[in-house]
C-alpha cells in the first residue's frame, strides 16, 4: 500500500478516509471504542500469549491515530 504520492504528499488509507466522514461526536465514541480495544487485547495476550491479539491491539491503535489526528485538524479549522 503506498502511503505517499509521486510529489511526497501524503496519500491517506482506508482507515483515515473512514475517519474523515465520521461526524466529531462520533469519533469520540471511536476513539473511546478504540482504547477499550487496545487494553482488552493488550491483557488477552498477557494471558494466552496468542499474537493475533497483539496484532487486533496494534489496529486499535491506528484507528486510535487516526482519530486523533483529525480531531486535530478539526480543532485547527474553528
């Protein structure tokens, strides 16, 4: 997956497209849904030693990213 145009810019993922539609509240609730993910998989893996879980945690944690991220540029907009 490229993550940069040809001129250097940055060209956004799936994830980050998906975020930039959701309305604000919503996002909120996202990024709630988000850190409940990473903790949950987080401790499942303590306990099983399974790797998928770690790998459900680190997609939390994007998601998590991505949200933040345009809360930001929302924020900068206003």
């Amino acid at each position: 997956m490229k993550i940069f145009k040809k001129d250097g810019s940055h060209q956004p993922t799936k994830l980050e497209k998906r975020v930039a539609s959701i309305s604000t509240p919503d996002l909120v609730i996202w990024a709630e849904n988000a850190l409940y993910t990473i903790g949950k998989e987080t401790t499942g893996w303590l306990k099983t030693k399974e790797s998928v879980l770690l790998d459900e945690a680190e997609l939390g944690a994007e998601a998590l990213l991505a949200v933040i991220k345009e809360l930001k540029k929302r924020a900068n907009e206003f």
